[in-house]
C-alpha cells in the first residue's frame, strides 16, 4: 500500500506541474493577444487588410470580432455590465453611447496616453477630440467622421431657370417651391423625415437658425431660434417634398434623388457615393455639393465623429490595446483608410492631396469649408440618446402633418427637461 500510495502521489505532483505549466502558457500566450470587437463597416473591412502588419511589427497577435450597430449594442450592454475581460480594444459610437460607456466607467481614460507626441493628439479635428472627451479627459480615439452638405441636381435648377445651388435656408426654401412648381412630377426636395432618424439632419438647420437642444442644464427646443428651425425642416418636406416624408429614413430620401425627382437633399457627405455612383444613381453626372445653407446664425453644419475605438476600463492588456489603437489611428494608417474610403478625424490627412484623389473635387472643398463654423455633435449629449431623439423628433413629426410646431416644442421641452433631470439624479 505504502508503494501505490508514493506512486499515486507522484502522479498528482506531475499533473499538478503539467497543468501549472499549461496556465502558465496559456497566460503568457493571452499577454501577447489583442482581442477587439469591431462593428460591420467599410473602416473595420479595410483595417482587417492591414492588421497582419501590425502583428508582424509587434509581434501581438490580433483577435477580430466584427458585429452589426445593434447586435454590438446589445453585446457591449450585456459584457460591459458583466465585467468582462474578454474585450480589449472596442470600436463605438461617441455621440450614440459614449456617455453612457463614461458613466458607467466602461471606457479607460486614454489621456495620459494621448499625450505621447509622436501620436499628434492635436493633428485630429477639434470637434473629433471633443467627441470622445469628457471634461479634460479623453477615453478613445476618434475614427471617422461626417458633416451635413446639400446635394443638388444641376439639371433641375437649370430646367427651372435657378442659376446654382442656394446660399441660405430662406434661398433653399424659394428654390425648392420654385422647382416643384416649374419641373413637372418633380419635388424640390427631400431628406429624412422618420421622427428618430431625422434629428441628426434637422440638428444642422437648428444650429445655424442660432438653436440648440440645450444649453448645459435645461432644454431649449422652445427657443425661438429652434421653433424657427422645425419650421424651415417641417415645411420643407410638406411643402417641397414627396408624400410620406414621415416614414422615410436615408436610404428613403437618397432613392428619390437616385431617381432625379428631387432638386435638392441634406444629408451627410459620407454618403456622396450612393449619388454619384452611376450603378446606383440616375443622376450621377447632374450631381452637386454645397456647404450647408446659412440661417440667422450662419452655416452651422454638424462636424461629427461617428466611430472611436476605446479600451475596455477592467481589460489586463491595456497596453496591448493601446498600441493597436496608437497604431490603427496613427497619420499613417489614418491616410491609408481615408485612402480605402473612410473620412478621416486627421486634419493632415485632409492635407494630403492623395487623400482626396478620388473623390468629386467640387465634394473635397465644401468639405474642407465645412470643418470651420461647424459644431460636433448632431443629438442631444446625455446618456440616454435614444429617448432624446425620440422627443426632439415630435415637433418633427407635427410639422410635416401640418400641425402647430411652438405647442409641440413646448411639449418637447417639458419632457426633455424631465430626461435632463433624471440624469442628473
């Protein structure tokens, strides 16, 4: 019994020392790794081209989890909230959630390591920096970003004597009626008119009428300047636009361009491809850009950054995490996305005449117009963005119906001061 019992022991010892070693591998294997979890878009297909590059230079090994917007959504609630580890790098959206990420202290703060000269924190746009910036402290690295332009079809202002696109909104609402009236079975105009989906756009029309949806504390969509603007957005689908504008969302409103039936759409610039693309558009080569329309307040386009990459607050390999997101986001691979099609947060990227050799040279001025005047956001900033938009877009919906746009800002005001105070709590 004495020999068993001494070779039973034995055994264990080595099983002991093969599994401590195992650990040890698998830990030491898990310090080398990167795992990021992207959403399915044009940025995350290019960079997935390029990331053997970054492994064979660093020698980390590169973990790619790609989701659409709502199922990364949902994932990013469901893990985040659990604590987990198993997210190291995560690609989201700073005006969408970002909020909420900080609040909840699911983002690093990255300012300590933007600050690391060779990176160029400043060479990003300041709208950009703002974006995923809290106060002082910053928690990711800004992507990809949008302005709101006006698209216009030449050929329908010329057919209805307007010699070029429209300077101001009360311009663009003239020429828009003027078209409509002069081109038969033809509208003056079209864009979003969902309740949710149309807030990004009415946000451009809001800023330059002098608006905003609040100052810091308390709600201003019953300012003048914001009833104003519902007005001009509202009576621009009614009076201008093709019936059901209130159920139409971007793909909506560009298909009726697509068609030639409409003068003139708001939308944004990365977008431009689904109008000048001649398989997609039947106005490719009667296609036009211009900065946004000025209000009282100027031409306040939204400069917004869509898309950041953060890093997970409990992840152990924040430092692998970082390296990939200094070097995905460096002046470098910036040009080469924005080069694959993506619009870059890099302002020496825009400098680049490589950078732009693709795109209409009419698009790449008016969007280098748009970076100054512009401002960063196109939504309410607070946590729960959902349910703002969903009240900012009442008055949007009155509108279009004909209905009395103050009373409904009044009512929008109420309910947002509500959202407003239930966050402060």
């Amino acid at each position: 019994m004495g020999r068993t019992t001494t070779r039973i022991s034995a055994l264990f010892g080595v099983l002991l020392l093969i599994t401590a070693l195992a650990g040890c591998g698998e830990d030491a294997a898990r310090a080398k790794q990167v795992k990021v979890t992207l959403a399915n878009h044009v940025w995350s297909t290019a960079i997935q081209e390029l990331i053997g590059e970054f492994e064979a230079e660093t020698g980390l090994d590169v973990t790619v989890s790609t989701l659409g917007e709502s199922q990364l959504s949902d994932q990013y609630n469901v893990k985040l909230n659990a604590g987990t580890d198993d997210i190291d790098v995560m690609m989201f959206r700073p005006l969408q959630e970002g909020r909420q990420f900080i609040h909840n202290k699911w983002l690093a703060d990255v300012t300590d390591r933007t600050g690391d000269p060779a990176y160029r924190w400043d060479d990003f746009m300041e709208s950009a920096r703002g974006a995923v910036s809290d106060g002082d402290r910053s928690y990711g690295a800004p992507l990809i970003t949008e302005r709101e332009i006006l698209y216009y079809n030449a050929d329908l202002l010329q057919r209805a004597g307007i010699d070029g696109p429209p300077e101001t909104l009360d311009e663009l609402v003239a020429d828009a009626a003027q078209v409509k009236a002069r081109v038969p079975d033809t509208f003056g105009f079209v864009s979003r008119g969902q309740r949710s989906p149309a807030v990004t756009q009415f946000s451009s029309y809001l800023f330059s009428c002098g608006g905003d949806f609040d100052d810091g504390t308390t709600s201003t969509l019953d300012s003048p300047e914001a009833v104003k603007a519902y007005q001009v957005y509202t009576d621009l689908l009614r009076e201008s636009g093709p019936p059901g504008t209130s159920n139409m969302n971007w793909p909506d409103a560009f298909a009726v361009f697509q068609q030639g039936r409409a003068a003139f759409l708001t939308d944004a610039d990365s977008l431009f491809a689904n109008v000048t693309d001649p398989e997609k558009s039947r106005v490719a080569d009667q296609v036009g850009f211009a900065r946004f329309p000025a209000g009282s307040a100027g031409s306040k386009p939204y400069n917004v950054t869509s898309w950041a990459l953060g890093i997970n607050d409990v992840s152990e390999h924040q430092e692998n995490a970082w390296r990939f997101i200094q070097w995905a986001t460096s002046p470098e691979i910036t040009l080469r996305m924005q080069q694959a099609g993506t619009p870059s947060a890099r302002t020496s990227v825009w400098d680049d005449p490589s950078a732009t050799a693709d795109l209409p040279p009419e698009l790449v001025s008016v969007i280098k117009d748009s970076f100054n005047g512009s401002v960063g956001h196109d939504r309410p900033r607070v946590m729960k963005v959902p349910q703002a938009r969903d009240i900012v877009g009442g008055p949007l919906v009155v509108g279009q119906q004909g209905g009395d746009i103050a009373a409904a800002a009044t009512k929008a005001a109420e309910e947002y001061d509500e959202l407003l105070a239930k966050e402060r709590r």
